[in-house]
C-alpha cells in the first residue's frame, strides 16, 4: 500500500521509460518487445473514457487497489494527457474497444494485457525440494468452486480414490458435498499432479504449479493474462484434458508409466516461468506494451 501511494505522488522525474529501455541488453529489449506486440494487439484508435492524469484512487471499490496501483505507476511514464480505456476486476467476454485489463479470452483483439494485481496472480514457488518422482501418485486441487468449469469437474472426479478435491467456499458450489479445509500451497506440492482448472477467468494456481516440480493438470485455457497461457502448449507446459475431463485417469496413467516425459515438462516449465522473474523485463514490457496502446511511436 505504501509503496503503491508514492507512485501516486512522486514527482515524474522518477519515470524515465528511456532509461528503464537502455538499461537492457538488445536481446532482453527484443524479448520485452516481442512481448509487448503479443499483450497490444490493437492500438486506441481514437478518444478513450479517461485521461491518464483523472485516474485517481478507487475509494469507492478499495478492493480494486490492486489493480489501480500497478496501472497509476505504468502510467506514470506517459504524457498524462493522454486518455485510455481500462477495467478492473474479472471479465468473462471480449470488450468491444481497446481496453487495459488483466486478463482476456484467448484470440481478443481489443483487450490489452498488463501485469495488474500480479500479488494475487504472479505467485511462484521459490524452490520446490521435492523431485516429481517421490510425490504422492494422485491429483490434488483446493479452489473456491462458482463457475461450470470447476463444477463439472469436481462433479466428475470429486471423491474417487485417486483424487483429492475439495471446494474452500462455503457457499456455492456443492459445500454440502464438496466442502475441504484448505491445504498450503506446500500441502499441494506433495502430488504428482495439480488440476489448474479456470475460475472467474484463468486459473491463478497455474503459475506456481508451474514453478514447481508437480504437473498442472487442465483443458486447453480459453483465457489468458500477463502470463500468456495462450502460449502454452498440452503435452509441452500441461497435463491436457478433453473439455469434459473424462480422460484424466488415463492422462494420469500415461505419465506415472513415462517420468522422463514427465520430468522433461517440469523443466519445460521452469524455463517457461524464467522469462517473468527478470524485473527489468517485466517493466520495459509493460512500458511497450502501453507505448503500443497508445500508438505512441519509439
């Protein structure tokens, strides 16, 4: 919070995107750039809702702060005459103008992607002690349970003998049947496989499965956010299940009898997960990604 109320009244002399951009070498620049081409596919093409310099503290929905922080710094670095479109929260739909927000359905071209409530998102495992070949040989998922997705799965799978599931609401979903205590992340990591099943938007717990040295376990996502899960690939990065997962045991089966293939995505996805613990890249991506947006030129 601290942190996040000095962006909204340092002086903008501490913004300086050409010096955030010369402080990479060419090849970290190029990788920050082709990302930004992949998160702006389209730039504003007119007069958004909001000048950057109106974008004030939400003190009517504090619970967006989230959000609200991580954008007032980004645009710190621009022209604060300059207007755009933004959204905070979940969103299920395309939008139907360029916007900013953090997650989109794979294939949008009017949402721009940008690291907003990355504290809550951007969660991975420092280090993961335990080899995948020592984990317990069944799948595990504690999520909060709402939307179809997760239903349809727990409904599914709920109870059988190479599972543990459970829902952590207390309301909504089955509590009556699926209702669990909530298990550490630390908890988690002793399976072999984590189901990484979409939520409101993607599935959070993806990430720091992905750093791990368990399986995440899931469809093909159908949203994506700063993470780029439209990049990932079944069989190279996840698990990959049918949509109605009923070839989950067999998935499971194929890997416990493959662990070569299964430790050869394990570092697949370490490699994946490296590309978002450099800070530097992060920001100058974002940079671009708003340069973009607003159809700023270099």
């Amino acid at each position: 919070m601290i942190a996040g109320l000095w962006h909204c009244i340092a002086p903008r002399q501490f913004y300086d995107m050409g010096r955030v951009l010369r402080s990479l070498t060419s090849e970290d620049l190029r990788t920050a750039e082709e990302r930004a081409e992949y998160y702006c596919r389209r730039s504003l093409d007119g007069t958004g809702s909001i000048a950057a310099s109106e974008l004030r503290f939400p003190r009517s929905k504090p619970r967006h702060t989230g959000y609200f922080f991580p954008l007032r710094r980004l645009l710190n670095y621009f022209p604060q005459n300059l207007t755009l479109n933004y959204h905070f929260g979940d969103v299920y739909d395309d939008v139907g103008v360029p916007t900013l927000i953090k997650a989109r359905p794979i294939g949008s071209q009017n949402a721009t992607l940008l690291p907003l409530n990355a504290v809550r998102h951007f969660r991975f495992v420092v280090a993961d002690e335990t080899p995948w070949a020592e984990k317990l040989p069944i799948i595990v998922s504690r999520n909060e349970v709402h939307r179809k997705a997760r239903v349809e799965f727990m409904d599914r799978w709920f109870g059988h003998e190479r599972t543990d599931l459970g829902q952590v609401n207390a309301s909504g979903g089955r509590s009556e049947l699926w209702l669990r205590e909530r298990m550490t992340v630390d908890q988690q990591l002793g399976y072999k496989f984590v189901a990484c099943i979409e939520g409101n938007d993607v599935a959070t717990n993806l990430k720091w499965v992905m750093s791990s040295n368990s399986l995440p376990v899931m469809p093909r996502p159908t949203m994506e956010t700063w993470f780029m899960e439209g990049l990932l690939q079944p069989g190279e990065h996840y698990v990959g299940l049918r949509d109605d997962y009923s070839d989950l045991l067999d998935k499971m089966d194929y890997y416990l009898s493959r662990p070569a293939e299964a430790e050869e995505m394990i570092r697949n996805n370490h490699a994946y997960v490296a590309r978002f613990r450099n800070l530097r890249i992060e920001l100058a991506a974002a940079l671009l990604t708003l340069r973009r947006y607003f159809g700023l030129g270099d």
